[in-house]
C-alpha cells in the first residue's frame, strides 16, 4: 500500500498582498523568488502563478541588467574550507 505524500498547499504571495506591480529596485521581495545561488526559483518551489511568475522573471532580469543583483556567485568562496590544513 503506497501511500501518497501530504504537501501543504503552496499560494502565490503576491496574490495574498494584492499587489499591482512588482518593483525590480525592490531587492528584499525579488529574493524570495531566487536560490542562495541567485537563480530563478521555478513556480513549483515557489507557489506563484504563472503570472506572477512571469512578472517577477522580468524583474529580476531588470535588476540584473541595472547590477542590483548579481547573474553569477563567485562559487569559489562558498567551496573552500577554511579549516582546511595545507
């Protein structure tokens, strides 16, 4: 008997704040919708819909072209050890 996983229900949370726009100089909102790496977090993971989700795509490339927020990490730091002997 396979029993099926429980997820609780994702929602949009610009749905919930009733928003007419989203402001790609407002960094703090665009975070939620991007991973530590700074990439774009899919609808699935986030609970957007896809117009919300397609609104907050072009703001965050918006931010990127203006530099607010960055296209690449530098993975190197996040990598290396620093406890690392050697």
């Amino acid at each position: 008997m396979n029993e099926k996983k429980r997820y609780s229900k994702r929602y949009c949370r610009y749905t919930e704040a009733k928003l007419e726009f989203i402001d790609y100089k407002d960094i703090e909102m665009l975070k939620y919708s991007l991973s530590e790496r700074y990439k774009i977090m899919p609808r699935r993971l986030t609970g957007n819909t896809k117009k919300w989700q397609e609104r907050v795509e072009v703001a965050i490339k918006r931010a990127r072209h203006m530099a607010l927020i960055p296209y690449i990490i530098d993975t190197k730091n996040v990598v290396d050890n620093p406890f690392k002997i050697g």
